[in-house]
C-alpha cells in the first residue's frame, strides 16, 4: 500500500473511521518513513454542521502538526436532482484523485472498513452486478487509493478510538433512510445478521475477496486479448462480432465491459443488461444495427461492432483545394494522399491506375464522401453509387463519412480506395499523368475488399 518514504495523503470526514485512520497512521508512519498530510472535502450539503466538521478536521491536523488540505464542492449541483450519493463518491474522488495526478501525493488513504465493504456487496448485488461488481471495494486501486482498514469492522474501530480517549464527529446525514446505503446499513443488514447469519460481514467480505481475485485473473486474461481483438478508431472502439459470438460468454461479456471502459474511462452505470445488449447485437444475423449503453453509442455495421462517445457519429465534413505535386493530411482518419505529376517516358507507367490531368475540367478538390455521390470507376461500364461500392467492400457506417474523394468541377475523377473514374483515366497518349497515391488504412484496423479493378 505504502512505499516507503512516501507522501500519503488521508481522508478525514472527521466521522470515526478516517479520524481512527489518521491516528493508526500517524502512529505507523515512522516505521516506513511516510510523510502524511491530511485532506479533507467539504460538500457543502449540511450548512453548519459541514463547515464544524472541516473545523474539526483543521484543528486535529493542527494538533498532530500535518499539514492540512480543504476542498469545497457544490455535490447539490452535481447531483442536479439525480443521485446524491453518487455525485458525493465522485466528487470526493476526483478531489483526492487531483493530488494524486499532480503528482503531489504518492498515495491517497481512505478509511473504509470491512462493514463498509459488507454494505457495498449487498448494494451492487441488489442493483445486479456481476463479480466485478460483487468484488466491491478494493483495498489498493491502479490510481493510488488505498484502504489499510479494510479488514476491520466498524465496532472495532469505535472501541480502538474509545479506549485511548479519541474524538470523532458524528454526521447527522448517516441516519437519514433517504439513502439507499444506510436503510442497508441501519436496516437491512442487523436484520440479516439477525435472523440468518451472525458473521454476516465477514462473509461478505469474503466474498468480496474471492471476487477480487476472479477479477485479478480475468483482467490478465482480458489484458491479452485486448490487443488482439480490440481495434481504435478514434475515440471510439470497435470489436468484431463473430469474434465475440466465438468466444466463451464469460470472455466475451468482459471484453465488451474492457472495451466500454476504454471509451468511458469508467463503468459507473454500466449493468448487466447493456452488456447484454452488445451480445444481443452480435449475436443477430443482420449485419447492421444500435444498442445505447450510458455514455456510448453502440453501432453495429457487417461484422464490426463500434462503441463511441455520445455524439460520435455527427459528421465532421471537410473541403480543401489541392496542388500537384503535393501531400494532403485528411481530417479525422489517419491517411495521406500524395500527388504526383509526371510526364516523358514514364508517364507510360500507369498501369491504368492514374489520371490524365488533361482530362480535368476544373481545379481538384478534395472533400468527403457525400450521400448521392456516383462515379464510373476504371473497370465499370457505367456509373455507379459510391454507397453500393461501399457494401461490396463491406465498409462500415461510420467509416465511410470521412471517406476521401477528389472532383474536378463538378465530377467525380477518384475515390479513396475504389481509385480513378474511368472517365478521366490516363491512356498510352497522356501528356501529363497525375498519380494520387494514399498511405494509411480508410479505418485503422478495417482492409476493404475492393471489387476488381480498384486501387
């Protein structure tokens, strides 16, 4: 939990656990040379009472000569008539969460004990979580939170502050059966402990502890396929469906959760049934079709199934006048096209893949695929859609937005991809032959199967 010689930063409501933890801390601190500093957030939900509590909080850090962090947040307008619980857990991480990626503090340790991780089992098993969720609070996080109570019960905490005469605040807030966790903690849970199981804690915290180490052997598991089956595009990411319908439900369920984490940066709101939803969407025989997960957008087109942020899919269209020779950077994909003009004896060199600039009827422009867009590619007796050319090669829907086309005038003369129009192609008598050469894939993981005669 602690390197030695490490700057810790504790949480200190001033309820029982985090004062217990400061003091156990405090107490601790010499044997692996840690620095403590203490951190306390004040949400602003209790008026007076909240601004006694960071008082409190002050004067303690004071009297044991830490120095001492206050924060503020507004958790009734981040609830914005929404869960109010929830909007104070994630502003009390993102304030110790700042320390830790500034760099100011090596760890951030928090005073969660066992009976808090008993009420969070129950919780997520309630809400319907799977063992991700059911392995509940984690005693050390990727991020640099740590939990050095975690084995201990709440009762036991009181009686250690009891016996050597220590103070702590009482937060009116944790009576109040409003909130889902203390009609668990006041209610729920001495009633189960009661009439079912004495040990009830500790069970689940057992159970917390066998999930935790499921978690720890799938997340490696997951962590290989990740590179294999996972694909970026953008911000978004894309799996391939019969890789997921090929994959044992267990695999497939933690890679699509991988995979949304990925874009989301995080679960929260994310059960069961959305990641039901995604497998529902792989597993139909249509090849196109939605699912709308919290946060995401989830699109399946043929065989690939893209996870995106919310408002992905607006269009971001481009236009830009071009000059040969020269290279252009298209907006958004990851592609370079290159133009060349050649003439003499190698203009012969086409292999009926280049374009007679003498052909163009007005200055070329490059732009993106437009809904209606039609063109003769070399190799076709007559015009075609570029969307039909777009099915044979199976390109996905979201691919094609950005896809590259250069006019001239009002005319199609090549597609990224499909490449000449047939109308513009250069022959044995060019003078002067345009090369358009494209560097980078049309998608980042996606290889089109282009039909016969396309570059």
């Amino acid at each position: 939990m602690f390197p030695p010689g490490g700057r810790v930063g504790v949480a200190v409501s001033g309820g029982a656990d985090s004062v217990c933890l400061l003091h156990v801390l405090r107490e601790l601190a010499p044997r692996w040379d840690l620095k403590l500093e203490v951190l306390h957030l004040d949400h602003q939900l209790r008026g007076a009472e909240s601004a006694a509590d960071a008082e409190f909080v002050r004067d303690l850090a004071a009297a044991l000569g830490l120095e001492f962090h206050l924060g503020r947040a507004d958790v009734l307008g981040m609830a914005a008539g929404g869960n109010l619980e929830q909007a104070g857990r994630q502003a009390r991480r993102e304030f110790f969460l700042g320390f830790l990626r500034e760099g100011r503090l090596d760890r951030v340790a928090l005073g969660h004990t066992r009976s808090d991780q008993a009420e969070t089992v129950v919780f997520r098993f309630l809400r319907g979580s799977g063992t991700a969720g059911l392995a509940g609070i984690w005693p050390v996080t990727p991020e640099g939170l740590v939990r050095p109570l975690l084995d201990a019960d709440r009762h036991e905490v009181i009686a250690w502050l009891q016996e050597r005469g220590l103070r702590w605040r009482e937060d009116s807030s944790n009576q109040d059966r409003g909130f889902a966790r203390n009609r668990i903690r006041h209610d729920l849970l001495p009633w189960l402990a009661r009439d079912w199981n004495p040990g009830l804690a500790e069970t689940l915290a057992q159970t917390a502890q066998l999930a935790q180490e499921d978690e720890e052997y799938w997340n490696r598991e997951i962590a290989g396929l990740e590179e294999s089956e996972l694909r970026i595009w953008g911000a978004s990411v894309c799996l391939r469906a019969t890789s997921l319908t090929g994959l044992p439900k267990a695999v497939a369920r933690r890679l699509i959760r991988r995979a949304m984490a990925r874009v989301r940066g995080n679960l929260r709101g994310v059960d069961f049934v959305h990641v039901e939803q995604v497998m529902r969407l792989a597993e139909r025989k249509a090849g196109h079709g939605r699912a709308q997960v919290p946060g995401l957008g989830v699109a399946r087109s043929f065989d690939w199934i893209r996870l995106a942020p919310d408002g992905a899919d607006r269009p971001p269209a481009y236009e830009l006048e071009l000059a040969a020779p020269g290279s252009f950077r298209i907006p958004g994909p990851d592609i370079m096209l290159t133009l060349e003009l050649t003439t003499g004896e190698s203009r012969y060199n086409t292999e009926g893949k280049d374009l007679d600039l003498e052909r163009m009827e007005g200055p070329l422009r490059l732009r993106n695929w437009k809904p209606g867009d039609r063109y003769r590619p070399a190799g076709r007796a007559s015009q075609v859609k570029l969307k039909h050319l777009f099915q044979e090669a199976r390109a996905p829907l979201w691919v094609r937005r950005d896809w590259p086309i250069i006019t001239s005038g009002e005319a199609i003369v090549w597609a990224g991809g499909f490449g000449p129009s047939a109308d513009h192609l250069a022959g044995p008598g060019a003078c002067v032959v345009l090369k358009v050469r494209q560097s980078g894939e049309l998608a980042g993981f996606w290889r089109p199967r282009f039909p016969a005669g396309a570059s």
